[in-house]
C-alpha cells in the first residue's frame, strides 16, 4: 500500500517477516513451556508472512501492470487525437484544393457516409439519379487565359523541365489571382482560367479580372524580356452568370458551366497578345477605370462574329510606361551564353519565382507525436497510483509554460491521480462510479476478463496457507482433514476449468468427445455471469476454511487454566484443552480470517458494490464468532499466558479477541479503499481503450479519406508520393512514357441541348444530364477489365482518359512494340463502353446523343502541378493529336492516325483509311476509322484481358 517500487516493498516484506521471526526465536526459544510449540509457530508465521508478502506482491504488480496498461493507453489516446487532428487538417487542405469551402462540406458528408456504410460507390438514394453539386451564381466575370508560343517551346524541354515550367507559371499566376480575388478553376494543357465573384459575390468581379489579365500579361512580358524567349499572353473576360460545381464520380474538378464561360473562352481565341479581350458587359463594369479600344472584326472568330456584338481591347496603363524604361532585352541569355536552349533559360528564371510544390503541405503539417513530452522507462517504472502533480504548478501556469501537446501530457498524467474518483467527472458518478452512458456501463460489465483464471490462481495460495497454518498449530481433527479434501477437490475442478485452453494439446490428442474441455476458460472469461458466480463461490470458500477449524468446537466449553488453584499446578500444564483445539490455534484461526479477506482484493475487476457485500459479510461473521460465540478461546488463552489472579490479567492491547476485531475494522476499511481505487482504474483502463479504439477508427477513416480524396486527385500509383514517408518535397513529380493511349470522347450535341431558361432552372436540368452521362463513364472504371484506364479530366461534354499510364518509366522501351502497347485494345474497349452507357442513357432520358471519339497514341509526359489546386495532367504531342482526332471526328466514330491504326491492326482490330483531312496546327493528315463491332482478322489477344 506504501508509494514504493516493487524492488523496495518486496526488500521491506522480507526484512520485516525475518526479523519478527527472528525475535520470536531468540525470545521464546530459553522458555521451556514455550519450546513445544515453537517450532509450529514459527512456521505458521513464516507462511503467514510468505502468504501475505505474495499476495500483496501480487496485487501491487497487477496493478502497476494495469496503470501502466491504462498510462501508454492514454499515451496513446493523446498520440491518436494528435494524429486525428493531423489527418483532419489533411483531407481539409486536400478537399479544399479541388474544391472551394462550401461545395466541399456537402462532398465530405457523401464520402464519410459512404466509407461509414462500407461502400465503394455511392450510398443508395432515393431517386436513380446520381448526387449533383452544382449552383448558380450572378455577377461574376471570367477569365480565359492562353500562353501563345507555348506549344512550340514545349517541345524542347525535358519532362523535369517541363513540369517545372508549368507549376512555376500557373504558380505565380495562381499568386495574381489570389491577390486580385479571382479562383482558379481549371488548367487546360497551357490555358488558365479563372472566376471573380466565387463563391461569395464581389462587386469588383469585372475589375478584379481585368486587373489579373493585366499582371499576367506583365509578368510574361518581363519573362520575355529576361530570357529573350518568345512567348505572349492572350486573354479574354466576359462578365455575366455560371453554374459551377463538380460533375462525375472520380477526379473531381471545380468547374463553370454557361453560355457566358463559352463567350469568353472565345474572346481569348479571338483576342491580341499581349492584351485583355473584354466584351461591353465587362465593359460596363469597369465604370471607367480602364481605357479602351475597339477590338477589329478581323480579330474575332465565327462565334463572336454571330453575335455581332462589339468587343474591346483594354490599354494597359503601365506598358508605355515599361517600353519608355526599355528593359535588359535576353539579359539571362547574354549572362548565360547563346548556346544554351531557350526552354532552359525559362526554366531558370523562373525557379526564382518560387512558386510552392503540390501538396507540400502534406509534408510539413506537425508530425502526431513530435511535440509531445519524451517518455523514459524509468517514470513508468516509478510510476504508482499515489503520485500526482506538485499542486504549487497550476495546469494554467503548464498552459503558460508548455505547448498544446504537453499539457495535454500533463492532463493524461492528473487524471491517473487516485484523488479524481472523487471529483465531478462528464464520465464517472463520483458516488458509484458508474459511467454516465448506460450502454458504456453495460459494455463495461459485459467485457471480457482473460486474467480471471489468475486470480483465481492466485485465491488458491491463500487457501492453501490457511491448510498448512491450520495443520501446523491444530491437532488435525478428522472431520477438518475430510473438509479440506473435499475443498481442494472443488479447487483443483476450479483451475481446471480456468487453464483448460492451456491443455489444448493434450486434449486434441485424446477422444474427440473431451474436446470441448478448452473451451470452458473462454466461457469463464466472456460470460460475466458465471464469472461473477465462481468469483464469489471462490472467495466465500476461502472464508468458510478459514474459520472451519472452530466450527467443530461447542460454542462454550470449561478452561481448565480459570481454576482457582491454577496457579501451583502451571508447570505441569500444557496448551491443550480437552476435546478442542491447542490454544496457540487461537490467534492463527484470527490470522486465516484476515487472509480471507486478503483473498478479496485479489480480484481486481470484481464490482465494488459486490466487494462491499462481502467483506461486510466476513466482518460480521469473524465479528461475532470471535467476540461472541467463541470468545471463551480468546479468554481461556489469556488465563493460560497469565496465570494467577484476575488483577494480573493484560490491558485491552494485548487481549486476543478485541485486537483481533480491530485487525478486522482496519483491514475492512483498507481493502474497502483499495477496493474502490481498484475500480477507478479499472474503469479508467476501460474507458481510455474505448477512447482510443474509436479515436482510432476515426482516424482510420480519415486516413481513408484523404487516400480517396487523393486519389480523385492524382492516379492510384502517384498518390503515394505525396503522403507518408515517400513524400518526395525536394522535387517536383514529373515521369515520361514511351507508349500512352490517350482517349478524347465528346457528347457535341450537348452544346446545342444546353439551354438556359426558366422551364431548366436556367440550365441546371441540362447539367444534371451531363452529370448522369459523366458519372456512368466514370462508373466504368470500377470495372476490373478497365483497371488500366486512367481518367484524366472532363472539359465540359468531352472525357479524357489514358491507358499504360501505370507502367514504369522507360518499361515500354525495352518491350517489343506489341507487347508494349497492348493496352490499346483496352481502350479501344473502354471507348465501346462508352458509346454502349451512352446509349443506355439515351433510351431513358429519350435524347439522341452521339458519341464523337479520337484516339492517339505515344510518348507523354505525366506530372503534378499547381500548389492552390495541384493538378494531374499529361502533356505532349501525343495528346495534342489525340484532341484533333476528336475534333476532326465524325459521330459514332473512333478517328485515330495511321500509327495507332496500324497498330490496333497488329492486335486484330478492324481500320479503314478515312483519306487526308486537315488538322489545326498539324497540316495534312492521313487518319483512320476504328470498325467499332471489335471484328478482328485473328484470335483474341491476351493482351486484352
């Protein structure tokens, strides 16, 4: 009981018990009525001391074990509600950059919910349509902004420097645009775009785009003018109203939909580098704040040219200004020599803009368990119930003094402080002690216990040094031999029943009908009720054996040693009593009594409430057996130890009876206090593993959360480098394939389904439609066949996808070219699929949809960029070309070059030559069409599987 290690309290036992019996000895030993019963005495004692020192080592270990158990446990809790407030802080800075604030609280709830439900797909709704989070919103502007010369430069970086490029570039513009308060929503190939007046509206909106396509054109100009590469600005703002929201099921992007987006994608088209393209609605809007010219018809596409409306170029007020300053024209490629390529140049100067990597922030957010306070085995092993925090440092001043994570240390530490089970608690009644949730009490009391059987191991020693006392200082009576054999019959069944899974060998080894025997210590340890059964049956055991030996004597009997002429016959007398016990049996038979109520400590998960019954119980029954029934023997032996008159009877110390009830009172109340600390801490163990299983859970699906946001995010096999250990925060991710497949498909009738009008709440209907179309592709991809198909992104009614992504860099190279490409036929199957949920769609939203798809293939290159809204996107000619075959396509056709049709013929597809057309920015090209009933000239390949 005393604050002592185990070490100190097993030395301070030992010495104690040696000593006593030691002086016993020395004293006792010259006296010749004393030596008959020396000997029994003294190894009465030595078991006595061997029995209480055990049990006593035994409950101290137990609960060191159970407080250190409940002090890591908290630890634990305390790293787990950290590592929860990490993981939380991580899928809100994921989930806010794909999508703003308020569309991603609705997004969030969905995803919890479907991981809460155990799916992979959406939960059931009510309706068969899929969930739609799109709004409408007035007096907004956008912004369209192209890199002209771009495409050309492009060609010559590497994939490092590229990636590079475009995050340093998109970087800095994402830095205009949050200066001017404009949202960026997507990056297409090298065009950015971006809303003024989202979410919340602005009244700025026209200006604060205006003011953005001004800067960017300014940082490009003095790009230029440091490296002498020649690429410009173009850019297009139209004012008016979107729709914006998010579309499909996998790679969420934030996206506008409006006939007011496409007139300003067309006012860049249509716009002169180096200037801002506004419509006279933005116009309007600038309410003179920025000079302006007529655009030339000549400038303006066939879409601008149907409307008829005029448009405007706007002068910047700082570029006169710039040419008057002139500027060190090639400055970077004069220092660094002619020779070196243009893109190089490019790549170097704008590393000095700095722009932040995607997703650094998942490496930099504080580590779970960084700041939290060391913990060195030798606090743990010093560590008891008794100790507490010095009060003179209030947990204000440790607030003052630590950070968050120690004082929340500290807090741990106070709460294992034996005096709270008196303190109000939002968990415990301070009265019983009970949990305040009545399904947590219930859980509580039905919870399983595995160390019963020790326990009751444990109950058993106890029992076992109440039979040798009993035999050494008793004259072993007949009937108290055949009841101890009897008990230890009951005992040994006991133990059996608690260690049966330990014999689970032997028993396999023997008849099949004995096998069930392991069984019974898993019923013992998970059924509370037979537990509490044999919990109590052992203990009222131990009680009855301890006072067995006095059952067999008459409540009253005639002491030899009160006679009157006593005194002249004592050296003549012994310590029997005829027909009873020898009277040194006496204060050992008191000494049992206080073992059984030892034996009640011992379990520790037994209820207070039941403790309580039965140690008021024993108190009663050793209580009136010992001062009343059976007082006589306490009276008989003090007149055998002082013989003579009643004058020279002891004082009330040394009367047997009384000091042995005190004994009982004093160990009552003690056992009562330990009884009841047992129970805080035991239900404080209880409470903190629930804590932190269910922290752990949360924590677990926010882990998983984050995995699936990322994963909208960025393929499967590129997530990992971004969280965890394998983030890689020096580079940038950038990788290069030899052999992609990339798939443009389009619904280009949607462009003339689409309406806004008051009948399709202003379009909203029209996207719903667009949303089922997207999410049932998006669908496809589950499937196991199509595992290899990546989605890239959608840009409004078209779909981008790319297959052999998933390979290792350089892997294709060293492959034979129809190996290599073999995932072609799965996109090829993927683009039937398509066509085929299409058609689905068409017979139920009774529309005539078509499907216009372009296929291309060969080396890309694939990176991450943007820290605001990191981006995965592929780039190069590859995917360039594959865009003109859609554009260039015919409906319910797949267009694909010469080089994919002669290759998709090497798997077995059908192609017949379409002729020569002319594609943009590509000239004149021979292209193909895919026979789309997948006929093929020779067996199935494997490759397709």
């Amino acid at each position: 009981m005393l604050p002592l290690d185990m070490r100190d309290a097993i030395t301070a036992g030992v010495t104690t018990s040696f000593l006593h019996l030691l002086v016993l000895g020395l004293y006792l030993g010259p006296q010749p009525d004393s030596r008959p019963a020396l000997l029994p005495q003294l190894a009465a004692n030595a078991v006595l001391f061997l029995c209480g020192n055990a049990a006593g080592a035994y409950h101290k270990a137990l609960m060191e074990r159970a407080l250190r158990a409940t002090f890591r446990e908290a630890l634990s809790s305390l790293h787990s509600r950290r590592r929860l407030d990490t993981e939380k802080k991580h899928q809100e800075h994921l989930l806010l950059s794909i999508l703003p604030a308020y569309l991603a609280r609705e997004m969030k709830e969905e995803i919890m919910a479907r991981l809460q439900a155990g799916q992979g797909s959406r939960p059931e709704s009510t309706n068969n349509f899929h969930s739609l989070y799109v709004k409408r919103h007035q007096g907004v502007s956008v912004l369209y902004a192209d890199i002209v010369g771009f495409t050309r430069l492009a060609s010559e970086c590497s994939p490092k420097e590229l990636v590079l490029m475009l995050n340093e570039l998109f970087g800095k513009f994402d830095q205009i645009a949050k200066e001017h308060e404009c949202m960026r929503i997507k990056i297409l190939g090298d065009c950015y775009y971006c809303v003024s007046g989202l979410p919340l509206s602005l009244p700025d909106h026209a200006i604060n785009c205006v003011r953005m396509g001004l800067d960017m054109c300014r940082a490009i100009r003095k790009l230029r003018a440091a490296t002498g590469v020649d690429i410009n600005m173009r850019v297009g703002v139209h004012s008016g109203s979107v729709l914006c929201g998010v579309i499909g099921l996998q790679k969420w992007q934030y996206d506008v939909w409006s006939h007011d987006v496409t007139l300003a994608n067309h006012m860049e088209a249509s716009g002169v580098p180096g200037r801002v393209h506004i419509t006279g609605a933005t116009l309007a809007l600038l309410a003179g704040a920025y000079a302006v010219e007529d655009a030339a018809m000549e400038h303006r596409d066939p879409y601008l040219r149907e409307l008829g409306e005029p448009t405007y170029l706007v002068i910047d007020p700082w570029a006169a200004e710039e040419d008057e300053k002139g500027t060190a024209g090639g400055l970077l490629s004069s220092l660094e020599g002619p020779k070196m390529r243009p893109s190089l140049l490019m790549t170097r100067y704008l590393e000095s803009w700095g722009a932040a990597k995607p997703f650094a922030h998942l490496s930099h957010v504080e580590s779970p368990v960084s700041t939290s306070t060391p913990l060195p085995e030798k606090s743990l092993s010093s560590f008891s119930p008794q100790w507490s925090l010095d009060r003179s440092r209030t947990m204000r001043a440790l607030d003052e003094e630590l950070d968050t994570g120690d004082a929340k240390f500290f807090q741990v530490i106070e709460q294992l402080n034996s005096q709270k089970q008196w303190k109000q608690s939002k968990d415990f009644n301070p009265l019983t002690l009970y949990f305040r949730e009545k399904e947590m009490e219930k859980e509580y009391r039905l919870s399983a216990l595995p160390a019963f059987k020790y326990y009751a191991a444990c109950t058993f020693l106890v029992f076992l040094s109440n039979f040798i006392i009993q035999m050494l200082v008793t004259n072993r009576p007949p009937a108290l031999t055949i009841t101890y054999s009897i008990t230890f019959l009951l005992f040994f069944l006991l133990l059996f029943v608690c260690f049966s899974e330990h014999l689970m060998k032997c028993v396999l080894k023997g008849p099949k009908m004995l096998h069930w025997l392991p069984t019974l210590s898993v019923l013992v340890a998970t059924r509370p009720g037979l537990r509490v059964a044999l919990g109590t049956a052992t203990i009222l055991l131990v009680f009855v054996m301890a006072i067995t030996s006095l059952v067999f004597l008459p409540a009253a009997s005639a002491c030899p040693f009160q006679a009157p002429n006593v005194s002249s016959m004592a050296s003549n007398l012994s310590w029997e009593i005829p027909g009873s016990l020898p009277l040194i049996s006496v204060p050992y038979s008191m000494h049992c009594c206080v073992l059984g109520f030892l034996s009640c400590s011992l379990f520790l998960h037994m209820s207070f409430e039941l403790k309580l019954l039965l140690l008021l119980l024993w108190l009663t029954a050793s209580c009136s057996i010992f001062l009343h029934s059976h007082a006589w023997l306490s009276d008989c032996l003090i007149a055998r130890l002082y013989l003579g008159t009643l004058d020279s009877r002891p004082g009330v110390l040394k009367e047997p009876k009384l000091m042995g009830a005190a004994s009982f009172f004093i160990f009552f109340f003690t056992l009562l206090v330990l009884a009841r600390q047992n129970e805080y801490y035991c239900r404080l163990d209880f409470l903190w593993k629930k804590k932190l299983r269910q922290e752990q859970e949360e924590t677990e699906t926010m882990e998983n959360l984050t995995r699936l946001l990322l994963e909208n995010v960025l393929p499967a096999h590129v997530a990992p480098q971004f969280i965890g250990q394998n983030r890689r925060n020096e580079d940038l991710y950038h990788q290069s394939y030899e052999c992609v497949c990339v798939l443009f498909a389009s619904v280009p009738d949607f462009k003339e389904f689409y309406s806004e009008s008051s009948i399709n709440h202003e379009g909203l209907e029209c996207l719903r439609l667009l949303n089922e179309i997207i999410a049932d592709f998006d669908e496809l991809l589950s499937k196991p066949k199509f595992s290899g198909v990546e989605k890239i992104k959608t840009i409004c009614s078209t779909y981008m996808a790319a297959t052999g992504l998933n390979a290792a860099s350089g892997q294709d190279a060293q492959q034979d070219a129809e190996q290599s490409c073999g995932h072609l036929g799965t996109m090829v199957e993927f683009a039937v699929a398509l066509g085929s949920k299409l058609d689905v769609i068409n017979k139920h939203s009774f529309n005539n949809f078509r499907l216009r798809v372009g296929l291309n293939h060969g080396p890309v290159v694939a990176g991450v960029i943007g820290a605001q809204k990191p981006q995965y996107d592929i780039w190069g000619n590859t995917v360039n070309v594959a865009s003109r075959m859609e554009s260039t396509g015919v409906l319910g056709k797949i267009q694909v070059t010469e080089e994919t049709a002669r290759a998709l013929q090497s798997l077995g597809y059908t192609c017949y030559s379409r002729g020569i057309i002319k594609v943009k920015g590509k000239g004149q090209l021979c292209t193909y069409f895919l026979n789309t009933d997948l006929t093929r000239t020779g067996p199935p390949s494997a490759t397709l599987g």
